[in-house]
C-alpha cells in the first residue's frame, strides 16, 4: 500500500488552501454577519483536516498511533503557516481569529473522519 496515495488528498487541498490565500483580497464589502469569513476557512480547512486524519491514520510509524492528535497538529501548523503567508500577499492579513477558525475546521473534519473510520470497523 503506497503512503502517498493517502497523503496525495491532504496535499493537493493544502495547495488549493495556498493558491487561494495567494490572490489579493476579493472579499465583498457586504458580510452576512459580523466575522462570516470566519466560516470560510472553516469551510475550506473541514476538508483538511479529513484528509489528513485519513493521511495519519494509514501512516506507518508513530503517527499512526495517534492520528486524531496528528491530523489536528498538521491542520493547526499548516493554518499557522498560511496566516503568515497572508502577511506578504497585497491586500490580506496575518489573522489569529481566521487561525482559530482555521483550527477548528481542522478538528471538525478529522473528527468527521475519525468517526466514518470507527462505524466502519465496527461494521466490518
């Protein structure tokens, strides 16, 4: 079983996660609440956390013993890591409020996952 078949989700959405921060900002002036682009990077950062949950679990090694830990902890750096990229593109932020927003996306979708992987073993 090849380790980057599991891993390939996880980096093609955190390149689609980079290529979108990467474009100036073209947020719209109208906001459907106060901090509704908080739901977006929970939007956009649900999925991540998914594939990287997917990712850990099936690693060899020790991030397979605890994959929920890993997947959050990859998640939560890669968040961080974006926040800072946003810094140098014309137009957007470095945000700790989007970083938390971001983090917990991260753990909605690896728990997401980590609850398919359960009922699927117990269904087995």
């Amino acid at each position: 079983m090849s380790i980057g078949r599991h891993w390939l989700p996880a980096a093609l959405w955190a390149a689609l996660i980079f290529f979108l921060s990467s474009l100036p900002d073209v947020t719209p002036d109208i906001t459907l609440f106060p901090h509704s682009d908080k739901l977006a990077h929970v939007v956009m950062y649900g999925p991540l956390g998914y594939f990287l949950m997917r990712a850990t679990a099936h690693h060899p090694g020790g991030l397979r013993r605890h994959p929920l830990r890993w997947a959050i902890i990859l998640g939560v750096l890669y968040g961080l890591s974006d926040e800072i990229h946003q810094a140098f593109v014309p137009g957007r932020t470095m945000d700790l409020l989007d970083w938390f927003a971001d983090g917990i996306g991260v753990t909605a979708g690896a728990l997401i996952r980590q609850y398919f992987e359960r009922n699927r073993a117990t269904e087995l």
